[in-house]
C-alpha cells in the first residue's frame, strides 16, 4: 500500500507543473525527439530535459535512443492508478453551487427578517 502511495505521490507531483502537462499533451500526438519538445518551449534544453526526467521517473513517458535522438513517448496506462484513486471520490453528489448559493440567500433574508 506505501508503495502504491508513492507511486502516487510522484505522478501527482508531475502533474503538478504546467510544463509538465503541457509535454504530455505534446505527446498525446506522437512520440517525439527531445529536441523537438525542447523547441515547443521558450526555456533552455536543460531545463525541458530535467522535466522529462520528472515525468519519467513517474512513470508517465519513457524514452528510447533511436541513432543519435533520444525519443520520448507517453505511457498511456500510467495514469491508471490515479484515476481508479481519483473515481473513489465519485462516489459523492457533485455540489450544485447555484442552488447553494440560492439557499444561501435564502437563509440569509430569513435571518434578517427576525
């Protein structure tokens, strides 16, 4: 079960980065060279490879050498475990804020008429 967590842990840590998603929906499309995700961003190459690194320490891509490039795909099933955690809250009704917040009012010309 610890393991399960931390394995959690570090997928929702690297979701927790724009950056990161961003690279996922990257590639959501096609795997891709690290250049050419490094070229979709305005920060160093450094920088998008230490982002990759996080995703895949995740679990969320791997990467491969292909010649010269090294490739980075998606690993479509990793985020399995964090969606089966998060449907566990799915259980409960989805709040209607309208109507909450008509209530609420509701409550609150109610207490100013006593």
């Amino acid at each position: 079960m610890a393991e399960r967590g931390a394995s959690l842990d570090l997928v929702f840590a690297a979701l927790a980065d724009p950056t990161r998603r961003r690279i996922l929906s990257l590639l959501l499309e096609d795997d891709m060279a690290v250049s050419d995700v490094a070229a979709a961003f305005d920060i160093s190459l450094a920088a998008v490879s230490r982002h990759l690194s996080i995703l895949a320490q995740a679990g969320l891509i791997s990467q491969d050498r292909r010649g010269r490039l090294r490739w980075c795909q998606l690993e479509p099933d990793a985020l399995r475990p964090a969606s089966v955690w998060m449907q566990g809250f799915g259980q409960f009704e989805p709040v209607n804020l309208e109507a909450f917040e008509r209530f609420l009012a509701g409550e609150l010309s109610d207490s100013d008429a006593d």
